[in-house]
C-alpha cells in the first residue's frame, strides 16, 4: 500500500495542506518507471523499437472501431501551420499504419478546461494537412484521436464510464462519417470502478498497468503474455543510463507538481464546502451545517483513494463509510 498517499490524503481530515511544504515520508525504492511521466510515456511509446508496444495498445482501444494494425510508422509530431497567426501544435505521439490511417495519441496529466475542443483542433490540423491543392476530391485519411486522461473532463462531469468513444452521427444516432474518431480514456474514472482482481479485456490491463506499474516491485502475475513482458522489461528504472535517470527524475517531478496543484485544488474546494456548511448550519442548524461539512470532507478523501486505486475496504476504513455509499459516488 502506498503509505505516502495515506498519510497526504488523511491530512485533508486534519487541516488544509501546504502544496508548498511537501513533506517525504517514506521512499521505496524505484523499480518500474512511471508511464503517466511525458519520460516515461514517450520511452515506451514513442521509440521505434518499442512500436510493437504501442501497436499492441491501439489495437486494445481500437477494437471496435478499425481493422487490426500490424504496423505503425512514427510521424513528426511538430505541426507548424500555413499562416504566422496559426498555433504551434504539438502531439504526444502522432503516426500512420499499413492503410494511410493516422493516430494521434496524447497523454493529459493536467485539468484543463475545454479539453473537448482541442482534440477537435488536433484533429482539424490533421485534416487540413491532407488537403492539396489544386486536388478536386477531399481524400481524408480515418483520423483516430486517443486520449488518455488523468482527470476528469468537463464534458464527463459525473459519468461513470471511463471509456468514451465519439464519432459523427445524424440526429438519428445512425454513423455520419466513419473518417474520425475521438477516444477519451478517464483513469481516475477506471481506478474507481476497477476494484475486481480480473480483467474483462485488453484494454484493461493497458490502463491498470498505465496506473499502476510504478507501484509494483515485481511483475504482476496476471500479465504474462509476449508484450507485457517487453513491457515490464522496457520500463526497468535499473536499466536506464545516467542521463536518462535524470531525465525521468525530472519528469517525475513535473508530474508531482502537477498532481500537488489538482490536490491543492481539492483542498480548496473541500474548505470552501466546508465553510458553505458551517454557513448553512448558522441558516438552518449549526450542526446539520457542520454534519455536512465533515460528509463531504469524507467524500473527497473517498474519491481521491478511489482515483488512487486503494481498495474499497481500506477507503472505508479510513473515511467511516459504507463501501456501498462510495461506490455510489
């Protein structure tokens, strides 16, 4: 169990914590990197001899939606557009497959507002750049937009399916065009719900591993097929030179920066829903207001372990509430 998280998470019980003052309180030993780092994500992802690896993952998320990709060429991931006034756009990934198919493939750490709107704009740059001029017919390639998020979007505010395919249809639900396709993958939607010790598909042991591997000190007895195995393999930190130990160690302190902010931001609203209660309670009865309070105090902590992977026994636990009233958040 990850005692460091513990204790961060049950100081939101005690009093607001200072993102500023990071205090260690215990570190393990590093074994596997960490893939939701842009290091570690891009290492295994990105590198030509690792695209056995990423042709494995776009076929777990693309199962439904296009033929079996056997393989992949690694495209620029720089898109300067035509005119001065145009945004520099930067994918995580970008590549092609054996049919002209392009992939987009970007990794979200940090909460954005309209998250929705720059995929649609990643995707437009795609488009415009297949058109030619002085060509007669509009030749798009499919587009296939993954992203894989580390929070919770604005347009999925509430859901709780964490995998949230979207394609062009009619108003009468019926497939407009097949040309794109956007992938939003939630993983702290998938750490929530994923409680059980089985797997029902590829896609989830892909997105167990995203979450989980650098917590692991060994490989996980359940993932022992080819791919895998290169997996755990390619992200040994042991492995790694010098100068790419310190590469990952500054990424991982990028990606802990931006964790602090969105639990600094946590905290914020915990207070501000707190003093709404205690406000509420001077309306209607102190203590129902600071009853409230103290609820909804438990339910960020629950929600946060749950995003976290912790299992339901322990939120429970920790918070004083049932595990049928936290899956029920």
């Amino acid at each position: 169990m990850p005692k460091v998280l513990v204790k961060e998470i049950l100081c939101l019980s005690l009093q607001p914590c200072n993102v500023n003052k990071k205090i260690i309180i215990m570190k393990n030993e590093t074994v596997y990197i960490n893939l939701l780092t842009d290091f570690g994500f891009k290492r295994i992802f990105g590198r030509e001899e690792n695209k056995d690896i990423l042709i494995a993952f776009l076929n777990a998320c693309l199962a439904e939606f296009s033929g079996t990709i056997t393989d992949i060429t690694y495209l620029q991931t720089e898109q300067i557009g035509d005119r001065p006034v145009e945004k520099r756009v930067v994918f995580d990934l970008y590549c092609t497959n054996q049919h002209g198919e392009r992939f987009i493939i970007e990794l979200q750490r940090n909460p954005q507002h309209f998250y929705a709107d720059r995929s649609i704009s990643y995707v437009s740059r795609v488009v415009s750049q297949e058109m030619r001029r002085g060509e007669r017919e509009y030749r798009i390639p499919k587009i296939y937009s993954i992203n894989i998020l580390d929070f919770e979007a604005d347009e999925f505010k509430g859901e709780k399916d964490y995998f949230w395919p979207v394609q062009l249809k009619d108003k009468n639900n019926k497939i407009f065009s097949k040309k794109i396709t956007l992938i939003f993958i939630e993983l702290n939607k998938f750490a929530a719900r994923n409680q059980t010790s089985e797997f029902s598909g590829e896609l989830q042991k892909w997105l167990y591993l995203l979450k989980n591997i650098s917590k692991m000190k060994v490989p996980d007895k359940r993932l022992q097929d080819g791919i895998f195995r290169k997996l755990f393999d390619n992200c040994e930190y042991s492995k790694l030179n010098t100068m790419e130990k310190e590469a990952y160690r500054k990424s991982v302190l990028d990606y802990e920066d931006v964790q602090d902010a969105v639990r600094y931001a946590q905290e914020e609203a915990l207070k501000e829903g707190f003093e709404k209660g205690k406000e509420e309670g001077r309306e209607e009865g102190r203590e129902e207001g600071l009853a409230q309070g103290r609820y909804e105090e438990k339910k960020q902590i629950a929600l946060t372990m749950m995003a976290e992977g912790f299992d339901l026994h322990v939120i429970s636990n920790i918070t004083n509430l049932s595990e049928e009233e936290i899956m029920s958040f």
